[in-house]
C-alpha cells in the first residue's frame, strides 16, 4: 500500500451503519464526516438490524423515508441501503467513500462474518467504493466512550484514505471503550482465528409458549489466547485496531490438493 496526497475536503461521503438511523454512533459518525468534507450523506437503517451481515432484501418491498436534506431512512437491511444510495438516492453521483457505524459494539475475529456494519462496507468495495467499518466495544462496564472515536477517527480515516488500498479490501477499525486518556495506539492487525462462543436462552411466555434468544460472546481464555490479533490487540493492549479484510478469500492450498485430487477424474 503506497501512500499519495488526498483531500477530503472534495469528496462524497456516505454515512451508513447497522444500529439503527437514530443511533447514538450514526450520528456520532456523521460529524465525523463532516469534519471531513461538507458533502456528506446518510443512509441507514430504519430499524436496528444488527447481525443481518450481507443480507439483502429480496421478498418485501424496500421503502426509503427522507427525514431531512441528504439524511434518509431505508426499511431494509444495510446492504439494502447501500444499494438504495448507489442505484437511487446518489445516482448524479457516487459517493467518494462509505463510512459504516459507529457499531455499539466490536466486530473483531468471527464476530465480523456476522456484522451489518461490515456488510456495508463489503458492499461498498464490491462496487469499487473505498469502505471503513467502525466499531465500539461496549462490552466494558461504563458509558460508551464516543470521545475518543471523535477524536482519532477524522485523522485515522484521512490516513487511510491517503493509501492505495487492494482491490475488495474494506477496513474495519475497532475502538476499546476507554477515554481518549486511555488509548495506548493504534495497531494493524488480522482477525483472531477463535471461534465465537454461541448461547441460546430459552424464555416462556404469558401463554406458556415457548422462545429463544440467541446470543453470542468471547471467552477469556479466546481473549488472552493468541496475541498479534485484533481482539488481543482490543481487549488486552487497549488499542484502536485496524484490520483490512478481503471480500473474497480463496484457499491457495486447498485448491492446489483439489486440482491434484480431481486432475484424472473423468465424469
């Protein structure tokens, strides 16, 4: 990644996320943004959709609310508005970059897999749009620390956005929830290999039937398992984490043993 001057003054900024469009770290988000450049727009979610990653809508009709100049609201996943800015809201032109979150909460390792947040962004690269996923970890006790997103964030995106990124590469960058006092750096780092741990709670209604909550969580021992990882670098070194993720991942080695495996089958 070689780096080249950018100014963001110019550019077309998309502000998504997957917590809603009257969450606390969309509009935290949004001022970011607008610390970045004037031409700024959101489109979120009209409902907390977390967890839907990449889902898209394909079996209910997708309304989009304007609720003010350049803020609207979409009943649909976050990718489904992503694609509602892209092919109807900003077709005089493309937005420059995508923003997506800030997530109430981190997506780091498996976590990511699931998260609408980055399902934005991943969007946003397929169509050759540089994307940015942020996250906060609420996991800590205490108020969410939004300080010191605004205040890293702005520095932290116009460095990235003054890279040459690889192709379908979205980055996701992770916040500990700690005051500004409190972050220790900034790292890059790949996603942790550990599995999420998955629970599912079962509940009974008034009438007696029965429901289930899904959840999920980290273990302290995946936490402290393995450093030179984002949830290492998050939870245990307190640092702002980025991580570059690819939108498509092909196993090198595993194709090689299926081309030796399957080179003299003949159907």
């Amino acid at each position: 990644m070689r780096s080249s001057t950018t100014l963001t003054s110019g550019l077309r900024i998309l502000v998504c996320n997957d917590d809603g469009v009257q969450s606390k770290g969309l509009t935290v988000l949004e001022r970011v943004a607008k610390d970045l450049s004037p031409d700024v727009w959101v489109i979120a979610p009209k409902f907390d959709l977390s967890g839907k990653g990449s889902a898209v809508t394909f079996d209910d009709p997708v309304r989009i609310q304007e609720l003010s100049p350049r803020r609207f609201a979409v009943r649909g996943t976050p990718v489904d508005c992503i694609v509602c800015a892209l092919r109807h809201v900003l077709v005089d032109r493309a937005p420059d970059v995508i923003l997506s979150g800030v997530n109430a909460g981190s997506n780091v390792g498996e976590a990511s897999i699931f998260s609408g947040t980055l399902g934005a962004a991943m969007m946003g690269v397929s169509q050759g749009i540089k994307s940015i996923g942020v996250s906060l970890d609420t996991v800590k006790e205490g108020a969410s620390k939004y300080a010191a997103v605004e205040h890293f964030l702005p520095g932290i995106i116009r460095k990235l956005l003054a890279l040459s990124w690889p192709e379908r590469t979205l980055m996701s960058v992770n916040f500990p929830n700690l005051p500004v006092g409190g972050i220790s750096g900034i790292k890059a780092v790949p996603l942790a290999p550990h599995p999420l741990q998955w629970e599912v709670k079962e509940c009974k209604a008034p009438d007696d039937t029965l429901y289930y909550w899904i959840s999920t969580r980290w273990g302290k021992a995946q936490i402290t398992a393995k450093t030179g990882t984002d949830l290492y670098a998050l939870y245990q070194e307190n640092v702002i984490t980025i991580t570059p993720v690819q939108l498509y991942t092909n196993h090198d080695k595993a194709i090689r043993l299926l081309e030796e495996v399957f080179s003299s089958h003949v159907p």
